[in-house]
C-alpha cells in the first residue's frame, strides 16, 4: 500500500453561522462546531483511507474563541498519522473577520477515525508521509498521545511507551 501525504487528505469545509445555530450569547453552540468538525474530519479520513469511516474519539477539542453570529468559520482537516486501520485527524478552526477578512484561528480538536469493510470490521489504511515542518510534528506527536492513551485505556504498560518515555529522558 502506497503512502498519501497529508496535503491528499486535507478538507476545507466553510460556512456562515446563522442564528439558529448559536447560544444566548449570540456564538456558535460548541455542539454545532463539533458537527462541523466531525463532518471535516470524515472527509479527510475517507480521502487517505478510500473506505467507510467512523468516528473512533475525539481526542481533544479546545474551544479558544467564540465564533460569533455571522462569522465565516472554516474548518480544515488533515490526516496527520495513519496507524493500522486508525487515522488521526488534526483538526484547525478558522474564523474570518467580517470587516477586515483577515483569519485569525479560533479552535482546533483531534479526532481519531477507523477505517472499516462493508461488515464494519476494521480493514488496513495507507501510511502517511509528512511532508512539512508542520506535518511533521503532528505526525510525531500523534504517536505519543496513541502511546498515552493506551497506557491510560491499561492496554500497553508504561514502560513500553517509547516515545512517552523519550520526552523525560
């Protein structure tokens, strides 16, 4: 199986936040922008995989800036490592000023996904090849939290998690 770059993966999903799709304080619901992202991130994970998808965690979401009504919120997608049949999915969240257009970045998450058969039985995905400085260090970092997460989850032992322990030697 041939590697992909993460530039064959990347989805750009852009949209106007409207008023039904936003809280009291007139921001984007964080469960919209979850959807948002989830829909990105599957996309993404379909382009490297070519296979159905799921939706394995979400790993982490950080909701740094409000995304106020009005807003043109993009939200952009990569795979940033591929593993055996599992994809992490960087996920970046952009907000454009509605005067000066400029972008600044307002959330971003990491979602991971399972590539599956028609029986929804896992099935192998392509490696990843990074190719940025950026690429790069999401590709790197994303073995490390796989590692932590394993050895939280009590399915590989401290001791084994090489790149965790890299980082205090």
């Amino acid at each position: 199986m041939d590697a992909k770059t993460p530039a064959e993966s990347r989805t750009t999903l852009t949209d106007l936040v409207l008023p039904s799709e936003t809280n009291p304080l007139n921001n984007l619901f964080g469960g919209e922008l979850l959807a948002r992202m989830d829909r990105a991130a599957s996309i993404a994970a379909r382009r490297h995989s070519r296979r159905i998808v799921v939706t394995a965690s979400v790993n982490h979401v950080a909701f740094n800036k409000a995304v106020p009504l009005g807003s043109v919120v993009t939200v952009e997608a990569a795979v940033s490592r591929a593993f055996k049949s599992s994809m992490e999915i960087f996920i970046d969240v952009w907000v454009e000023d509605r005067e000066s257009g400029q972008r600044s970045k307002a959330n971003e998450a990491i979602y991971t996904f399972v590539a599956v058969d028609e029986t929804g039985a896992p099935i192998k995905v392509p490696p990843l090849q990074p190719e940025t400085d950026l690429e790069k260090e999401r590709f790197a970092a994303a073995l490390r939290r796989k590692q932590l997460s394993l050895v939280l989850a009590g399915k590989l032992k401290p001791n084994e998690a090489t790149e965790l322990k890299a980082l205090f030697e």
